[in-house]
C-alpha cells in the first residue's frame, strides 16, 4: 500500500494583520463542535466514514476534525472570516490557503491537461478537474487522506499515529467490521480505509449536493427572481458585463444541474494577502514552505504559492505557462463563505465582483504593499509571469467598468440565490448571509 502524502491544504483582506494576533484571536472564540448529521440510509462505509468526517480525537490537538474547517452549518466551508484556517497540535498553525467547500465535489472529474489548441486558436484553460485549488487529488478518498498528516491541519507525524488515535474510538470495531480486522494492522491501509469512508459519506449523505436553492426553485417553475435577482442574472450571463458563465456554468451539463464551475484553471491576478505570514519576506519559513522565489526575479518574494506549477503541487512544476493558475470552485452556496479566493484576500462578493470590473481600470485600489504603499500590478506572482493572468471581459483597460455599483449589488443578489435551502412554501424563511440582506435594500 502506497504511503499517503501530507498536503497542505487550507488562507483575505488585504492588510497588516499579525499572525500572533489572528490565531490567539481565533483560538479565544473557537467555534463548538459541529454537531453530526443524523445517519439516514448510509452504507455501513459511509457510517464509518460519518463518524471519521465529525471526530476531533482523531487529531493532534483534539480539537480539530474534517467538519471544523467544512462546517455543516455553512454548507461544508469554513466557519469563520479567516482567509486561511488554523491547526496543528496547538491548533494555532496557519495554512497556506482558503478553505474550498466540499459541498459538492462529488461532480468534479479528474485532473487531466487539456491538449493544445489548433494553431492560431485561444486555449481557455490548460488544464480541468481535480479536487482541491491546484487539483492534485483525483479522488475524495486521496484527498480525506491528507489533513491526517498535514503538519498545520490534524497535524498527524504519521499513519501509524492516526491508527494510535483509531484505536482508541468507540467505532473501532465497527471499522473492523467493515475494513477486516488485517487492515489495523498496517498504518497506510488503514488512512487509505478511512480516506475511502470519508469519500462514501460525502457521496451518499444529502447535504453534499442539495440543489435546492433559489436558483433551483426558479429553474423548476416553481418561484420567480426579484428584479434585482433577475437582473444580476442577466448580467452574469452576459459574455461583454459579467462574462461569469464563461467559467462558471449556469446550465445543466450530463444531466447534472448548474454546478456553476467547468472546473477549469485561471490566473486571476489576485493581489497577494499580505494577512498570511508567509507571505511577508521577514517571515521565517517553517518547514512546510518551500522557498521557490529566489530565482523568479521581480518582486524578489521569497515564497509564492502558484496554484498549478508548485510549490504545493510539484508534478507540473517544470511548466511555467501553469503558474497562478487555480481551480475555477462551484459558485453554489458562494454567499455563505467569508474569504474569497484561494488565499482568501476578500471577504465579501462584493469585493470580489468590484475587483473583477477595476482590476485593470484602477490597479493601486487593489494591489499594495505590507504597508499599504501602491505595489506593483499583479503582486503575488512575478512579473517574468504575469502573461499567464487572464484578459478580456470583464477585465476592460478603458472606458468605464464593465458593471455599475447598483449592477454590482444586483449580481450579488443573484448569487444569493444559489445558497441551499430555499423553500417555495416558506420564501421568508430563506437563510440570508449579511451580504445578501444588504444586497437586497
């Protein structure tokens, strides 16, 4: 049985926000645990694999478990307002990057590159599926793998340490059951055995997939969007304003409801957070950094984290027409999150939608040094690679900005419409995160 790798996984507003700060700040109010999904009509793997998703002893600290970071409460995301989530043994190691919902993840396919386009033709994106931001897990089963092992995640030192922790759980023989006694006999076929459970659950429970938002309702015949609602629509599709469905698809696809991603990869040109130490240059480096700017040239950072060509992922390092590309997530439940962005350098969709209509029109709004001083353009890749960052609408270099303010709020409310749990019957009881109260006055 093949070892399974650690991955660092799970990183906003762009700002000087001390490290010490954030963690002891997240640490005095540390959510409760989220309380389980009730097991209704799951395979004995699955069960298995619900109790693996919700158990915090199976961590370094005892505090941490797969549904702290993809919270059920919040549709499988983070909980809170930090761009990157905290763990470790102490549960106060910053990760490296914002935590994806898992809300639906069972549609994303596999990683696979996209073959060159004829000659004289546009190749969109280089690349399409793959779980995580850099897509280096294929499957749900490698990928619940890693947060056991991940230094500031669960922050396991090993396979064997996980099984010490299993042991001790009062489902162990039911893992036995299923998995054969044999199985806890051998550290790596025992992670990959809770990595296959963890996939089940997410596979058969519910609420991985819903499709029941507004959006839904609307597309069934069964409720109509407010004119707000329905002119942010619009906009969205709209290939010269919004240009959204471009990349995040609103149509069925093989018989699948609008998962809103073609789970392609863009370079976005998303300005560096400077809130992640990492990030800043006096920043000591621990040993799950790999210092890979040394030789880039300009701006001289002694990390970067580009998505596609490393330094997480390693496998394609060599292609540097990769770099500062990251997956393109569902936009299904986007309203619910609170950091934005693979780094997690917004907190709101309206920044995020107000970066895309003056990324090029008003450059110092968005990129700035630690200090707040006027940075470069596209700061958080070097300058050698910034032919990699995506053009075109909505990004325009003159004339006004392709959405207005009020075009703004409307397309948020429309993607407030895209969060689970909308009932026709009851339309006043629709959960509504505070962006969309306030998109909607």
């Amino acid at each position: 049985m093949t070892t399974a790798k650690p991955y660092p996984q799970p990183g906003r507003l762009l700002g000087l926000i001390a490290s010490m700060l954030l963690a002891g700040l997240a640490a005095a109010t540390e959510p409760p645990q989220p309380t389980p999904i009730p097991a209704t009509g799951l395979s004995a793997t699955a069960s298995i694999g619900r109790s693996l998703f919700f158990d915090p002893n199976l961590s370094a600290s005892g505090r941490q478990s797969c549904a702290s970071c993809h919270h059920p409460g919040n549709s499988f995301s983070a909980p809170n307002n930090l761009a990157v989530q905290l763990g470790g043994a102490g549960l106060n190691l910053q990760g490296l990057r914002n935590t994806p919902t898992a809300s639906y993840t069972r549609f994303v396919p596999a990683f696979a590159l996209n073959p060159p386009p004829p000659p004289g033709q546009p190749r969109p994106s280089p690349a399409r599926g793959g779980l995580l931001h850099d897509g280096r897990a294929n499957t749900l089963a490698i990928q619940a793998q890693g947060p056991f092992l991940t230094a500031f995640e669960m922050g396991n030192r090993s396979a064997a340490e996980v099984l010490q922790r299993l042991r001790t759980r009062p489902y162990l023989t039911q893992f036995s059951t299923v998995f054969g006694a044999a199985t806890l006999n051998n550290p790596d076929a025992t992670l990959a055995a809770m990595g296959r459970a963890i996939a089940a659950y997410e596979q058969e429970e519910p609420s991985f997939r819903l499709f029941n938002s507004k959006f839904d309702a609307v597309t069934n015949g069964r409720a109509r969007f407010n004119p707000r609602e329905a002119n942010g629509q619009r906009l969205f599709n709209d290939p010269n304003r919004g240009n959204c469905a471009s990349c995040h698809t609103a149509r069925p696809t093989g018989g699948v409801p609008a998962l809103f991603t073609d789970h392609s990869y863009r370079n976005l040109g998303i300005p560096r957070n400077w809130a992640i130490p990492y990030n800043r240059d006096g920043t000591a480096l621990p040993s799950f950094i790999t210092a890979n700017g040394a030789n880039l040239g300009v701006p001289h950072h002694l990390y970067y984290d580009m998505g596609l060509c490393g330094p997480v992922r390693a496998d394609l390092a060599g292609n540097r027409a990769l770099c500062g590309m990251f997956r393109v997530p569902t936009l299904r439940n986007v309203a619910v999150k609170q950091a934005y962005f693979h780094n997690g350098v917004f907190s709101t969709l309206n920044q995020v939608i107000s970066f895309y209509t003056s990324r090029e029109l008003t450059p110092a709004r968005w990129y700035t040094k630690a200090d707040g001083s006027a940075d470069i353009r596209y700061n958080d890749l070097p300058t050698a690679l910034a032919g990699n960052i995506t053009q075109g609408p909505p990004f325009r270099r003159n004339g006004p900005p392709a959405l207005s303010d009020t075009e703004i709020r409307d397309m948020t409310a429309f993607l407030c419409t895209l969060t689970d749990g909308y009932d026709p019957q009851n339309p006043a009881a629709y959960r509504q995160p505070a962006q969309c109260v306030a998109a909607a006055n």
